[in-house]
C-alpha cells in the first residue's frame, strides 16, 4: 500500500487548506472525506475579512455577497447600523465554498478519496491530521481533544421574496442579548438570507424557539425557512491537548471556535497554517503551542466578553452600541487586529469596561 507524508481525515475548510498548504510544500497528501461533495454543513457562511487574509486560495468566485452594514440590535428593538470603510464579511455558501477549497487542493495534487472513512489508528501515512469537524472520531482516536466543551447552533434559509432584498443589502444583522450564551443573525445572500442562532449547549431543548423569535423580529413565519439545521460549536479550553507524537487536529475536530462570535473559518485557516509548518518541520510538538500565542489572547477576550453580555446585558449593550467599541470590532473583523488587547489610545476604554463587566 502507498504511503503517505500526510493522511487528512475530513475536507472541510480546515482539512482542504491543511492539504493545500502541504502538497504545495511538494509533500505527499491522502484527504479522505466521508461525504461526496458539494455537500453542506451547517454555517452562516460568513468569512470575516480576517479569515480571508489567512485562506491561502482566493474565495473570490464563490462569494455572493460583500457586507460593509452591520446592524447590532439589542432584544429586537433598539439597533445601531454601523458603516465599515471596506467590506468587513464576504458571504457564500458553505455547499460551495468546500467544493471550491477541495478542488483547488486536488489541483495542487492531494489524492481526494470522497465518500470513504478511514481508521486513524491504521493510516499509510508519518502523520494524521484530523479536520473530521465537532462530530469527528479522529481525535479520540488519537487520545486528544479531551478538554473539548460545546455550544449549539440552529440556522435556515429564506428566499427574497419572503424577505425585502433592500433591508438586507450588504449587511449582516446581529440580535444580541435574548438568547443565553449566543445570538441570532440574519445574513445576506445571493437570492436568499440565512437566518440563525447560537447558544449554549444548555440551551438546545428551546433552540428552535429561539430562532422562532429571530424570524418573528423579521416579520416571517418560522414554516418558512428552508433547509433547517443545527450543529455543535466546539469550543476548546486552554490546555486541551491537539497534537501528539501521531498527529494532530485543526478547526474544529481541535475545538478552536470563537466563543462570542461562533466563527470558526478564521481558525481552520490559522490551524491548518501552524499544522502545516509543524508536519513540514518535523515537529509536531511546536504546533499546539503556535496555536496558542495565536488564538489564546483573542479566544480568552471573546470568553470575557461573552460573560459579560450574559451577566450584565443592558450595560453590556450600552457599551456595544458605542462608535468607539466598532472601531475595535471593525478592525478585529478586518484582522488588522488579532486580539482586542491590541488595541491603543481612547478606544480601549469600552473594552476595558466590558472586561470588568466580566469580572463583575
Ligand atoms: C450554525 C452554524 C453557523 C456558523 N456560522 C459561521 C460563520 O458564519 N462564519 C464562520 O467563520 N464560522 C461559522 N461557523 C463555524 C464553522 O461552520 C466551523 O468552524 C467550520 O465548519 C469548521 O470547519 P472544519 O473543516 O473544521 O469542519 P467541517 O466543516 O465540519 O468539516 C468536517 C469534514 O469532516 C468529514 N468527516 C467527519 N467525520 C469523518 C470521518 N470519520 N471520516 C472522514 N470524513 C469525516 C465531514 O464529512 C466534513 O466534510 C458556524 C457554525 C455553525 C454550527
């Protein structure tokens, strides 16, 4: 049987870029994904500017939609609509997007092998890396990814038509502050919004009440959404082992979610940058503590935050309304910032005071 550099277990963002990055070092890589693509998975499809400047193939031809509005609105009722300089999220369709990303690394010559399993205890190959997403087996098998906590998340679909085009063009709507642990988001797309909601995973026996409220808030009939699904949100807490002597995870199958945002394709593009130098160099240990200095500062403010706003909404919402804190966010959006504590000068004040929210 051949033999591999690399055996990628799941072509989602995280396991296409992973390959990407090492056939285009010249290594030899087999992905195998259990699904035949395009095939979705649940996502608001949202690439933050951010996560565009670290995917190292060009989203250009699969992206619908450029958003430069975002709408913050605080318990279906009093909103703010924030004009970023630039684009701060370009839209597309997860059904395309990793159809797009796989084909452009079956293109650099990773051997694709759709709709097969593998058992990473027995892979023809130095190094396994697991990109088999929230509900992946490679991690156990590998003994990692044990200290792994969830969220939950519940999105749909509707057609312009049902929705005003003009309400949603170029924008992203965020409703903050009614649901425990998430929020809920309406997103623009090409003919349709993607409407959703993210919560605690304590929160999953009402998450269909909660993104009932959503489309209430929007003037729709919950019957009217397409395509429903939910998904888990893996969120890794520090110290949580993702690489040893065998292998290592990216995305999510390593948990690397943001907490507050619920975004995860920013992290499946940084993760499978560090894999790929690590697996490159020889040197599986140095990857989980790139990922660390990378993500930490960023994920331990996002967690801040978020106790924040499930603490002390109304001051918290005081706060986020404020043109000084969109500052931060639009450059944190951009990734000009790679963790608010970056930030300098007077827009440091609003998160200075949702971090002592936190510790309240
Ligand atoms: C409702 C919702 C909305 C979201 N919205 C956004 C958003 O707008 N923006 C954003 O950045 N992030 C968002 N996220 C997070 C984002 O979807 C994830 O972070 C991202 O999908 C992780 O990609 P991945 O490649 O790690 O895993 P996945 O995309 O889950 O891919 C894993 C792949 O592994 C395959 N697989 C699984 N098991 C096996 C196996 N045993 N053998 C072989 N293959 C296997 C699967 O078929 C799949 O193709 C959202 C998440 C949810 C749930």
């Amino acid at each position: 049987m051949k033999r591999y550099d690399a055996v990628v277990v799941g072509g989602g963002p995280a396991g296409s870029t992973t390959a990407w990055r090492l056939a285009d070092a010249g290594a030899s890589v087999l992905l195998v994904d259990k699904a035949r693509f395009p095939r979705d998975k649940p996502c608001g499809g949202g690439l933050t500017i951010r996560a565009v400047r670290q995917c190292p193939v060009d989203p250009s031809p699969i992206v619908e939609e450029e958003v430069d509005l975002v709408e913050l609105r605080f318990r279906y009722g009093d909103s703010v609509l924030r004009h970023a300089r630039t684009p701060v999220i370009r839209m597309t369709q997860r059904r395309r997007l990793d159809a797009f990303l796989l084909d452009a690394a079956r293109e650099k010559g990773v051997e694709v092998r759709e709709g097969t399993t593998i058992d990473a205890a027995d892979v023809p190959a130095d190094v396994v890396v697991g990109a088999d997403g929230a509900n992946g087996t490679t991690a156990r098998a590998l003994g990692l990814g044990a200290g792994i906590v969830h969220g939950v998340a519940y999105e749909g679909n509707v057609g312009y038509g049902a929705v005003d085009r003009a309400r949603y063009d170029r924008r992203a709507v965020v409703e903050l502050a009614d649901i425990p642990g998430g929020y809920g988001w309406v997103f623009a797309k090409g003919d349709h919004v993607n409407i959703g909601v993210g919560a605690w995973q304590s929160e999953g026996p009402r998450i269909r009440e909660h993104l009932a409220r959503v489309c209430e808030a929007h003037g729709l009939d919950p019957s009217q959404l397409e395509n429903l699904r939910g998904h888990r949100l893996p969120l890794r807490r520090p110290g949580t082992r993702i690489a040893n002597e065998r292998g290592l995870l990216v995305g999510d199958a390593a948990g690397l979610i943001d907490p507050v945002s619920g975004d995860g394709m920013y992290e499946c593009f940084l993760s499978s940058r560090y894999a790929a130098e690590a697996i490159l160099a020889g040197d599986l240990a140095s990857y989980e503590g790139a990922v660390e200095t990378a993500l930490a500062p960023l994920h331990r403010a996002s967690w801040k935050l978020k106790r924040a706003l499930d603490r002390w909404p109304r001051t918290s919402w005081r706060v986020a309304r404020t043109e000084l804190l969109w500052r931060s966010v639009e450059r944190l959006l951009l990734g000009d910032l790679s963790a608010p504590g970056e930030q300098h000068g007077v827009a440091r004040i609003p998160l200075r005071a949702l971090e002592l929210l936190s510790r309240t």
